[in-house]
C-alpha cells in the first residue's frame, strides 16, 4: 500500500513549476538513491538544474510541505512509508563541478564525489584531502556529516560553506559557523549546501599517492565495500570502538529478515538479498539492546533515518533508549 501521493502534491504546486528547468518526478523510487538498495518512495523527488533553479523552486514551495535533501545516498536507511514531501537531490551538472579556486584552495558543488576532490588535489600536489579518497559519499553529505577517516575530516579543510535555506535564501557559512563536532554540525536541517571551498596544504604528489593507496588498500580489506551497505551504523561512543562493543555483544553477523551485522566489519550492516527498511531498522535496534545489556552502554545511530513507517512494521527504539 502506497503511503504517499507524488502526483496530487505535485498538482497542489499549481501552475508555478512550469518555470523550472530540473526535474521533478512524483513517487521516485529511493531504492535507486541508497547504497542500502531498500525503502519506500520520495513523494516528490526535485532535482535542480542549478542554484538559480533551486531558489526559484524553495520561493513556490508551500512552508508546509516537508522537505529533505539526500547526497549519494550512502548514509542513510529510508523507511518503507517513504518520504512524505519533496526530496531534494542536486543534479551532477548543476553542482558536480571541482575546480582550483587559488593556492591550495578547492572549490567543490555538494553533489561532487568526495573522491573527485581527493583525486584533484593529489594532481595538483595539494595535501590534506587523501582520506576523501575511501569515502562513497558527495561533498553535501560530508559537509553534514563531518565525514572523516584516516584522521583526517571534513572541518580541518573546509573554508566556506554555500548554502540556500526553506526559503530560498542564500548564505555563506564560516568554519566557525558550521560548528563541527565528531560526525556533527550544529546548523540547522533545513540548510542545502550547495558548494563549498576546502584548503590543504603543499606535498609531494608521490606522497599523497602512496597515501591513497593505503587509504583504497585498508578499506578493501577490512570494509565490505562491494555490499549494499550505509558504512558504519553507529557512532564511536566516546572511548570505544562501536565494532568492538557490537563483537563482545556477539552481534557479529546477527541477521533480521534481509539484513545483517557484517561479518567483515561488524559496525556496517549490509542488505544480504532484500532487506526492507523495516529489517535494517529492526536489526539496528536489536543491536542497540544487546549492546545495552552487555556493556551498560547506549549506541548512537550514525546511518539518517528517513521517511515514515508502514502501518503495522514500526520500529520502535530499544528499551534502553527510554531516556534518550
Ligand atoms: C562503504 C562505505 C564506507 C563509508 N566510510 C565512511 C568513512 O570512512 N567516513 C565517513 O565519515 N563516512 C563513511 N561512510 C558514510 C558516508 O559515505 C558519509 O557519511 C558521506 O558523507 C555521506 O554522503 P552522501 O552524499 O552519501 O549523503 P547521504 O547519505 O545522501 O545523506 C547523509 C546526510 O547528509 C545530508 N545531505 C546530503 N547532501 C546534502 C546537502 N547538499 N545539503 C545538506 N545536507 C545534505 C542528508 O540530508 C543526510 O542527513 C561510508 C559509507 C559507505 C557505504
């Protein structure tokens, strides 16, 4: 059963859309978007031709509708309701580009693969951006989600931050605006970042090689890269490792319906044939309890859930999770 309507929030829009060049499609598949390959529709997925096309579009859009803004799709478990609303997600012409912008300095759109910019910087002998070069993810989900490996994360490169808010407002955002804190900033949801500049520093381009190298090598060995996976599930609660306190709970390889704690790296959790969003949230909360009661210790998710349930397959948060 379908929980929402694409096509009647697409006509409540009026006449008003005719002036758009991106484009909108009613009831859009999310399976498509996410690496996890599970989960129920957007209702309205828009994807601008450039900022112009975006602003035009946030200034007819009603304040009621709700709306979301989805990168790559490698960090998140969209529920099998879908998303109520209209779903943002940036076109690769209007805001794939990555170009030098000055010494040492990397302007990047938000839908640009983080890969891209490591892959430039190695070129033009710019240090600072090789652990980019293991993340799947686009500049917008890393600007959000402070994206980091290998000790290096997105707030030590970033130097400004482009953004439009609900209204269709543009603004430019400091470092120091974006308050970043471990997978964190503290701006508000309702910001699309649509480019930003980054700054590294001079190195030696056989040096960043090698560091890509290391970085690719690492994570083909310990990550199940070619899984349909969200990357790590949980955060690192302070102290710990979130893979070792999921181990000691004996969660390695726990399954739910089509989903399960990865055997390889027990932090991912990978749909194994056809998991719904149902099985993953499912088997995340399970974990989220076991953990509990091994460890006295509450896991944080860091996979964004979104969208709505189907009736009667909610999920409800593990008993442990009553004073969150
Ligand atoms: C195999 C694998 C390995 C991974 N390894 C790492 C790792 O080492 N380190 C790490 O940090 N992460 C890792 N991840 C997680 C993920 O790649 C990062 O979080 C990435 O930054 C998410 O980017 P995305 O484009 O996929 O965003 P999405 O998953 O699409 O969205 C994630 C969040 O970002 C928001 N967002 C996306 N674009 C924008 C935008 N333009 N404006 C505002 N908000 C936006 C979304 O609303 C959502 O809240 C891994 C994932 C996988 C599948």
């Amino acid at each position: 059963m379908k929980q929402v309507d694409g096509e009647k929030l697409l006509a409540s829009l009026g006449e008003g859309v005719n002036q758009l060049r991106g484009r909108l499609t009613p009831d859009a598949s999310m399976e498509r978007v996410t690496w996890f390959q599970a989960g129920g529709l957007a209702e309205l997925m828009f994807q601008p031709h450039d900022v112009d096309d975006l602003v035009t579009f946030l200034k007819i859009l009603p304040p009621e509708v709700p709306l979301t803004v989805v990168g790559v799709g490698s960090n998140l478990l969209v529920r099998d309701g879908g998303i109520p609303g209209v779903v943002v997600r940036l076109s690769a012409k209007g805001f794939g580009q990555v170009e030098l912008v000055g010494e040492n300095r990397i302007r990047a759109g938000a839908i640009c693969p983080d890969k891209h910019i490591a892959a430039m910087a190695m070129d033009n002998g710019i240090g600072g951006f090789a652990f980019y070069y293991g993340i799947p993810g686009s500049i917008g989900g890393a600007l959000r989600m402070n994206a980091g490996a290998n000790g290096g994360e997105t707030a030590q490169r970033v130097v400004e931050v482009h953004a439009v808010d609900r209204q269709g407002n543009l603004h430019v955002l400091s470092r120091e605006d974006m308050g970043y804190s471990y997978r964190h900033t503290k701006v508000s949801k309702d910001l699309i970042f649509t480019h930003a500049v980054f700054e590294g520093y001079p190195e030696e381009r056989a040096t960043i090689r090698a560091e890509m190298d290391a970085v690719r090598q690492h994570r083909e060995t310990v990550q199940p890269i070619k899984e349909k996976t969200g990357g790590s599930t949980f955060k690192n609660p302070e102290g710990h490792s979130a893979w070792k306190l999921i181990d000691d709970a004996g969660c390695r390889g726990l399954m739910n319906g089509g989903a399960q704690m990865s055997s390889l790296h027990c932090n991912f959790m990978i749909n194994i044939g056809h998991a719904t969003g149902y099985d993953l949230e499912y088997l995340g909360e399970m974990v989220r309890q076991r953990v509990f009661e091994h460890a006295g210790i509450k896991l944080e998710w860091e996979i964004k859930r979104l969208g709505i349930f189907m009736p009667g397959r909610e999920v409800k948060p593990f008993q442990g999770a009553a004073t969150e």
